[in-house]
C-alpha cells in the first residue's frame, strides 16, 4: 500500500464520501433487531498483510455477522471436514438470484444449493460443523472466527438471535427443503440454530479487515515479517474461498462489484463487508444503510474506492 499517512487520509476522504451513499440506503427490517441500527453510521478499516491497522469513522462500531459469516463458516468446515464433504452437498456457482430465494433450489436439475454464500448452501454447513447442537457448533464458529479477527473471543448478540429465529419463515422453508434433499446432517432445528447463532456474532469493521488481511495472505496469520505468521487456515480454503466471494460475494450485485473493484468481498444485511486483497490488505467497513441487493450502500463506496485508488484490482 502506500504511505500510511496517505492510506488514512484516502480513508477518511472515502468514509466520508460515502455518507451520501448511506442516505440513499435502508437497513434491514425483515429482522426487527436490524431495523433498530443507525442508518447515517458508516465505518471503515484497512489491516495489511504487515498487520498495520488503519481505521476510520465508525469503525469500532459493532454489528452482527449475518451473511459475511458465511465466508468464515466455509474455510472452517473445509479445514474440519474436508472439500468433499461440503462440495458434494453444495456447488459452486453463482446464482444471479436474491440471497434467500429458494427457486434454484426447486427447480434446477442440479438438487443442492448454487454455492456456500446464499442461504441454502450457508444452513448446509452449519450443520456440517462439529458438535451435535446449534449452540455447541455456533460456539465452534465462533473460536474458529476469534483467531481470523485477532480477538480473544466473540459474543453472540442475544437480541438479534432472537429475533432472527423468530422471523425465519424463508429460512424454515429451505432447511426443511434441504433436508428432504438429504443435504443437511442432523436435525433441522439444530442446524437452523447454528446458522442463526453464527449470524448473530457480534464484530466490527476494524477485526474484519485484519480477518481480510488473513486470507490475503492465503490463511497465514498477518504481521509476521515475510508472511511467515500462524497458519489460521489451510491455503486451499482461503484459496476457494475467496474464489466463491469473487463469484458470489454480493449476491445478484456480485458481477457489477467485480467489474469495479475486482477483489474477493462477501457482504451481510448487518452492513458488514469483508474484503481481501492477496498479498496486500484487508478491508472491512460498516454501513447499516443497504442497497436494494441487500449490500451496505457506504460499504460498496468505500472498498470500491479504495479498490481503485490503492491499485488492489487483481483480476
């Protein structure tokens, strides 16, 4: 990257650049808890593979994973139960649908969910996680999810859990849809308990970036002088995974976030996004606001500018 002073003030320049943005987005209200959230906040850090932390606005603010969890819940099944596990179960293809529909499932000669980053791939790994109830893989999840952040451990935002599994009517429907599949181990409660928990994991922008800084060094633990840090992940599940975020990140707005900022990113309805840049950087931002995808509108602002100004596109 450049200098950091330079890098702080480009931050700053775009976080509050992207407040326009965020006023022209609306946070989610299908999960009453997330209906609550501040739309005008808007937050953004940058970990390089250094582990140099830059932060700006909001960046400590925090939210719940919701969908970036599931680029985290990947390399963790992967590393624990093996590729052929979770690809026999689930593909590898973007959808160009919404991240909760169902159609593709029903329809498609292909019977198992598109990919890892909708919902139906997402609740297929939940219940391939180790332990043998929601709470135990949740908390599984959650360990596996410290060490990529750089925290001691994650708390679960009880509120929002809560919420959440009463207002998963969708979510009931494509578990049980799974299930007659034969795609999903154990009972359907208990996997659908898992997911919610590992959605309600309490974060922030700034771990978030150094959890990019992890997979831009393709597992290995920033901050260690010549990269030569902890291994936190295997290289091939940093590698496919952020092949499938490149892919399938942004839902049905992946292909125009691919065009313009060209890097691996995987977006939640809490306002998270998750980016990596191999060899360089993480970025992680905060934004409430959403666009009509369901991306945080600041979000997409901030890392593609940072995208475009720092020289990260990669494609």
């Amino acid at each position: 990257m450049s200098s950091g002073r330079a890098t702080q003030e480009l931050l700053d320049r775009l976080v509050e650049g992207a407040r326009a943005a965020a006023r022209a987005g609306r946070v989610a209200d299908y999960i009453p808890a997330l209906a609550r959230a501040r739309p005008e906040a808007v937050g953004a850090a940058i970990t390089s593979v250094e582990g140099e932390l830059l932060e700006s606005g909001e960046a400590r603010a925090g939210f719940t994973l919701q969908s970036v969890s599931k680029a985290i819940a990947l390399p963790y099944v992967i590393d624990a139960r093996g590729e052929e596990a979770v690809f026999s179960r689930v593909g590898k293809e973007p959808t160009g649908d919404p991240f909760n529909s169902i159609i593709r499932l029903e329809a498609s000669s292909l019977k198992k969910p598109y990919n890892p980053m909708i919902n139906a791939g997402a609740i297929v790994l939940s219940s391939l996680m180790p332990g043998s109830t929601g709470e135990e893989r949740a908390a599984g999840f959650r360990g596996y999810a410290a060490a990529l952040l750089g925290l001691p451990s994650l708390a679960l935002d009880e509120e929002v859990y809560r919420s959440e599994a009463a207002t998963a009517n969708k979510n009931r429907s494509i578990a049980w849809f799974l299930k007659e599949l034969g795609l999903v181990e154990g009972e359907v409660d208990e996997a659908l308990d898992g997911y919610f928990r590992q959605c309600a994991t309490l974060v922030d922008a700034a771990s978030l970036s150094r959890c990019g800084a992890c997979l831009a060094l393709d597992g290995l633990e920033p901050g260690s002088a010549g990269g030569s840090g902890r291994r936190l992940m295997s290289e091939r599940a940093a590698r496919v995974t952020k092949a499938l975020m490149c892919s399938c990140g942004l839902y049905d707005g992946s292909g125009a976030f691919c065009v313009e900022a060209g890097i691996p990113a995987k977006s939640g309805v809490g306002g998270g996004i998750l980016a990596s840049a191999r060899g360089r950087a993480g970025i992680g931002s905060y934004g409430p606001a959403l666009d009509p995808r369901g991306n945080s509108a600041a979000g997409l602002s901030i890392v593609e500018g940072l995208s475009r100004e720092l020289g990260l596109f990669a494609l």
